[in-house]
C-alpha cells in the first residue's frame, strides 16, 4: 500500500498553486498589518431544560468568525461532551457575543476560525465524585490495571449511558477512556480522550490528576511528532506545577523539541484518514498542528480529496498535487491542516 507522508519543511520552499499564492499573500498582508478581534459582550449561557431535570453537567467547543462589525457568524459545533444537551444553547450563546472587530490598515475586516469552550453547570466546580459514578469509575480502573478489557468496556458504557452526571464525573469518563485506549497501546484514541478530559480539567479534576493528564497529553503529542502542541502542554504545566524538579526529563525533552523546530531536519508526521469521531456520519479526514509554516504531502495511496489549512484569520482550501510544497506565512499564526480523502489512508 502506498501511503501518505505529511512533512514540516524547513528549507527548499515553493507556493505551487497560483490561486493559493494569490491567498497566502493576501492573508499575509492582511494579517500582518492588522489587529485580532476582541469581546466587549459574551454573556454566559442559559441552561437547557432538559439537561436540568435529568441533573446533567457538561461543555461544547465552538468554532466561529466574527464578522466586520464584530457580530459572530459561521458558528459550529466541533466538539461536546454529551449529545443533544447543549449544542444548540452553546451556539445560540455564541451568537449573541460581540467583539471589537479585527483591523487592517485601521478598517474593520472579517475574522474566521476562532474557537470557545462552553461549559455548563449547575453548581460550584466540584472534584469529587458522585457516588455510584465513583463505584464504576473505580472498578474499571482496576479491571484496566488487571488487563480485563472485557469488563472495563462495559463499565464504560454504563457510565456512558448514563445521563446524571456533573462536571467532575464528565471529565473522570475521558480520563477512563483515555487509560482504556493506552493500555490497550491505541495511541491516536488515547490523545483523543485525553484533548476531551483536557478541556475542563483544570476545574474539573483534582491538582494532581490534571498535571498527571498534562503530562501524558505531552508524551502522547511528542511521540505523534506534534511538537507545537506538546510545547503548549509543557507550558501549562509549569504554571500548575511550580515544584517541577529542575533534573526532571520534561524539561530535556521540551528544549529537544525547541532545538528540532529550530532546525533544518524535516519533521514527518503519521497518521490516517478516518471518520472523525464527534462529527456527523461519513466526515473523513486526519487533521494536525503544523509544525511549522510549510509542509508538502507525498506518497500517497488511495485518495486526496482536499486539504485545508485553518489559520487564526481564515481557511485555505487546496487541490491535492504530490509534488507541490505549501508555505503559510509565519504571521498567519498557529495553523492546522485537514486532509481529507479515502477513508483508510494511512499517514505514515
């Protein structure tokens, strides 16, 4: 099988495309003479009803733009902790923001692909567990330890089956996943559950376990080769550990990665095409943090549809050519690209 190698370049670049050129140095220009977008108005959410009388806490990540005159629009759900309980609060919520619009040259202009984290809850953050969630939680982390797989699966879909559930509960469920996933050595599913308990952790969980899920989000994105995003792990880290002991490998590892960005070596990363799991049915694609603002895809087996980079101010969709090398302008900011395509298309 031929497969797909996705490469953070630091030399050798080339813009192939000549729609695409015209893209980069417009955004380009746009960006660096302009200013982000920033709230004066976000109203907290109201919470649904339903998700009231059943006793359920829980989050929803939202991707959106805001328009020239600070108006959001674009608004879609990327992520939730439970179905159908506050995805539709979560973007209304969204809608009603406003913001200071983003400048160029002094003029207000559009800016996309902003992100937001809506939690919900009904009481003060509490860590602890309630009790017959904590019963299960416990005894699948002991069939976890004891390799009985069989018997932590269903404990997980018990616990997933249930609606009654606060805040602390929904983050202990991917942090269950996560250590399911890792002793089972699915790394891609181990990260996945990981970036979820992720997103409330520093409220929902205890000090310790959060800086323990940092940690292991950091080894999980160094091993993927997503050295941006191990970086930023690292960084949260050390604000929520300050006792981190100077001779600590983190520390080695981090300015490993700092020296490899810095460098001339070429970082390919793996990965593959798959339906993505908080999507709607038939979504298939792979998506990565870039590295590094130029990148080329080679060694393809099976099909390319499209590839998109998603920056802080807008979106580039690109046709899929093996010999092209891209190049996004540093002052575009972080970027990621989503590849979509056959699903099954190994990343390697």
């Amino acid at each position: 099988m031929r497969r797909v190698a996705i490469a953070c370049l630091a030399t050798g670049l080339l813009l192939v495309s000549a729609t695409f050129a015209e893209t980069v140095e417009d955004a380009a220009e746009y960006i660096a003479e302009g200013t982000y977008a920033i709230p004066i108005k976000r109203n907290p959410p109201k919470y649904p009803p339903k998700a009231l009388r059943v006793g359920i806490e829980g989050w929803v990540v939202v991707n959106f733009s805001v328009n020239e005159d600070g108006t959001t629009d674009d608004i879609v759900v990327v992520n939730t902790s439970i179905n159908r309980f506050f995805e539709k609060e979560a973007s209304r919520t969204v809608a009603g923001w406003k913001y200071k619009p983003a400048t160029w040259d002094g003029a207000p202009v559009a800016q996309a692909n902003k992100t937001a984290s809506i939690v919900f809850t009904m009481t003060d953050s509490s860590t602890a567990l309630t009790g017959t969630f904590k019963k299960n939680y416990e005894a699948a982390q002991a069939a976890i330890e004891s390799g009985d797989f069989t018997t932590a699966e269903k404990l997980i879909k018990k616990m997933d089956s249930s609606k009654k559930r606060l805040l602390a509960d929904v983050c202990h469920l991917d942090v269950l996943k996560a250590a399911y996933w890792r002793a089972q050595g699915d790394r891609v599913n181990t990260l996945h559950y990981l970036d979820r308990a992720l997103v409330i952790a520093d409220v929902a969980v205890e000090n310790e376990l959060y800086v323990y899920l940092l940690r292991q989000a950091f080894d999980e994105e160094v091993f993927s080769n997503s050295y941006v995003t191990a970086l930023k792990h690292y960084k949260t880290l050390k604000k929520f550990d300050t006792d981190i002991p100077a001779d600590d490998p983190i520390h080695s590892k981090a300015e490993e990665i700092q020296t490899i960005l810095a460098g001339d070596s070429n970082i390919v990363t793996t990965g593959k095409i798959a339906q993505c799991a908080d999507c709607l049915p038939d979504t298939l694609f792979w998506d990565h943090q870039l590295n590094r603002p130029h990148f080329s895809i080679d060694q393809v087996d099976g099909e390319i549809a499209e590839v998109e980079i998603l920056c802080g101010f807008q979106s580039v969709s690109l046709l899929y050519n093996p010999e092209a090398v891209w190049s996004v302008d540093k002052n575009w900011g972080q970027c990621q690209i989503r590849v979509f395509g056959e699903e099954g298309t190994m990343l390697e």
